[in-house]
C-alpha cells in the first residue's frame, strides 16, 4: 500500500477524541486557509452540518454574527502587492453571508490585512497599513536589518472604524501613540511592517485591544483620545495571537512562543492574563510542553462553564480542555492545501491544513441550523 506523504494527515483526521459528559458540546466553525473559501460547521461528533462557498479565498477567516449570519474576510487576489508576504495575509474584502451564501453586505479595502470585527453599533473594526513617512520609518527598532519593503518603506499598522458604506468615521495609527523605541521588533522578523498586528476587537468599554505579533505586545485604546491604557508586552507573550476580552477584563490570548526568551525549546500555551497587574491568572500547556505548538496563527475562546476551546491553527489541530487542562475533545481539520507561494510557506505535497482561527457556538446561536425550510446554496 502507497504511504500518504502528508505527515499531519497520515497521523489522522476528523474527530480524535471526544468526552460527552465534560464538553461544553455545541458546533465548531473554521476555514481551512489554504482553501479556495469554504466555511464549515461541524458537530461535536465532527460531522459537517453546513458549508459555505464564498467566491474569494479566505483573507484569514470566518466567524458568525450575533444574527446567526457569517462574517466572512476575503482575499482581493487583485489588489496592490505591498511586499512578498502580504500576499499571504492580506484580505481587502469583508462581507456578511445569509446561511445560504447570499451577501447582505460587502464592504472592501485595499489595505486590510489579518483581522476584522464587527463593532455593537454596526459598523466594522479593520485592520490596516500606511506607509511610514521617512522620518517615522528611521525611528523602528529591532527587525532584520535592511528588510524593509521596496524602497526602504515600512507600512505601520492603523486601525479604522468603517460603516458599511466604506466611510471611515475613525481612525488611529500605531506610530502616532506608540513609541517604536519602546515596541522594536523581535529581531527576527522583517521590517517591513511594523508592529504587525493580527488581531483588533472592542472592549466591554467601548475601547479596543489590538494584539501585534511581531513585536509580542498587545495594548488596549481609548476611542476618546487614542491614547494606550494599558500595554502586555515581551516576556509575557511571545508572538501571540488573538488577544481578546472575558467578562470580568481579563485578556485571554494564545501564545505562540516562537522566540520566546526564557527557553530554548519552543512551545505554545494559552495564557489568562489580568491586564491591569500582568498577572497570569490561567494558563494549559501541554506535558511535555512542546507536545503543543504552533509557530503562527491560532486562538483560543473561554466556553460557557469554564472549558477552553483552542485552535493550533498551524497545523489544523481543534481541540477542548477543562479548566485543569484535560482534553475532552479533538478534532484534525482534513482539507489540505497549499498557499503562501514565494515566500516560502508552499509545499509541494499540500502539506497544509492550518487555519487562522476556529471558534466554538452553542445551538442557540445558530438557529437557523435546526428551522424548517431549505438553504439552496448550503448544506
């Protein structure tokens, strides 16, 4: 018999373990980054219940709205190429799906890249870069020297609120309220992007946490004045990914560890973290701890009862702990793909079935799933 020459897939895929009376239950969302767009919902007994097949391949991921439609980001293949990887991680279209694919709205921008969300007033929470203006790009640190884009540029992240209608209403530019003395970046990645953030989302206050990767720091802004309130920065995590708000203000973020300082072998955790005091309050890692690692993307998301839901996004590993860290569910994401041609992320045998993130939902978020009626486009 010929021997499958995909690592991941050849260890097994689909569902891997699953403990009925500690799950938390409910259905599991996720989007294979390599795929051409699908969207799919799985049951705890990782059966798909639902796909969706956007036009456009994934721009990072997908995640369900309060309305039970899919927020869904999108790549513009044919937008501007700012350097090698951004075509990797950049989005550019970001649209709201009816359960059978329909698009309710669409909004794009040509600079968006990694991370979006939906704001409680309606409008949306984007991700962005603008070049630097010389003089701001002198005063990064840290990076690979001589990295930066064509031309000696780097594009410094800025976040924007955006309606529906393509309007910006606000704005906030990392360069303007952050020191890049104080936020270099770790030496090993490139310089031309600067601080490069993954993740924005609001806060209970109406602020918001944007977590940047390539300086391992995460800070919480105030709409008000863009001022930082409170920043999570190198030692804490390294190269994380999703940073996010509990109820209570306490910041739960994956760690991915990648050139964590105070170890020589890598490995990832999920990390608690109270952001007034640094304190970390919650945290799983495997045993032994390099058991679970994945060097980029990922998340994680606090379940109702008090059970994590964790996505090691590099290698399409979605699985459930308890709050002692006993896993009680597994599931192996099985479609594979390739992307990141030319910037060395490619494989010639398919290798990859990552995702950016996964998130868990219970029934009653998804009601239209158990209604009367037919989904033409879905399943």
């Amino acid at each position: 018999m010929t021997v499958d020459q995909n690592t991941l897939r050849r260890r097994g895929v689909g569902l891997r373990a699953h403990d009925p009376e500690r799950s938390f239950g409910g259905y599991t969302l996720y989007t294979p980054i390599a795929g051409p767009g699908e969207v799919f919902l799985v049951d705890i007994e990782g059966n798909v219940v639902h796909t969706w097949n956007p036009p456009h391949p994934p721009g990072r991921h997908a995640r369900l709205l309060p309305n039970g439609n899919l927020f869904y980001q999108g790549k513009d293949t044919g937008g501007p190429t700012l350097f090698p990887i951004w075509d990797v991680y950049h989005g550019g279209i970001l649209q709201e799906l009816a359960p059978d694919g329909a698009v309710v709205r669409e909004v794009r921008h040509p600079f968006h890249h990694h991370d979006a969300s939906v704001l409680r007033n309606g409008n949306l929470l984007v991700l962005g870069v603008e070049p630097l203006a010389p003089a701001a790009a002198a005063r990064v640190r840290g990076g690979i020297p001589g990295s930066e884009a064509a031309g000696g540029v780097i594009h410094g992240d800025v976040v924007y609120e955006l309606t529906w209608d393509g309007e910006v209403v606000w704005r906030w530019a990392a360069i303007e309220h952050l020191d890049p003395e104080q936020v270099p970046l770790d030496r090993h990645f490139a310089r031309e992007h600067w601080p490069m953030a993954n993740t924005v989302g609001e806060l209970a206050g109406g602020g918001v946490v944007v977590g940047f990767r390539s300086a391992s720091t995460t800070v919480a802004v105030d709409r008000a004045d863009g001022s930082v309130r409170w920043r999570i920065g190198p030692g804490t995590h390294s190269q994380q990914h999703y940073p996010h708000e509990l109820p209570g203000g306490n910041i739960l973020v994956f760690d991915n560890g990648t050139y964590r300082d105070t170890t020589s072998v890598p490995y990832s955790r999920v990390l608690e973290i109270d952001p007034r005091t640094g304190e970390e309050v919650w945290s799983y890692e495997d045993n032994p701890p390099q058991n679970f690692y994945s060097p980029y993307m990922s998340s994680a998301q606090r379940l109702p009862g008090g059970n994590t839901f964790i996505a090691e996004g590099s290698f399409g590993r979605l699985f459930e702990v308890t709050p002692d860290g006993d896993v009680v569910w597994e599931y192996v994401v099985p479609e594979f793909g390739s992307f990141g041609r030319g910037v060395g992320l490619e494989s010639s045998r398919g290798a990859q079935n990552s995702v950016f993130r996964a998130y868990r939902y219970a029934a009653e978020e998804i009601p239209w799933l158990s209604a009367p009626g037919p989904v033409p486009f879905g399943q």
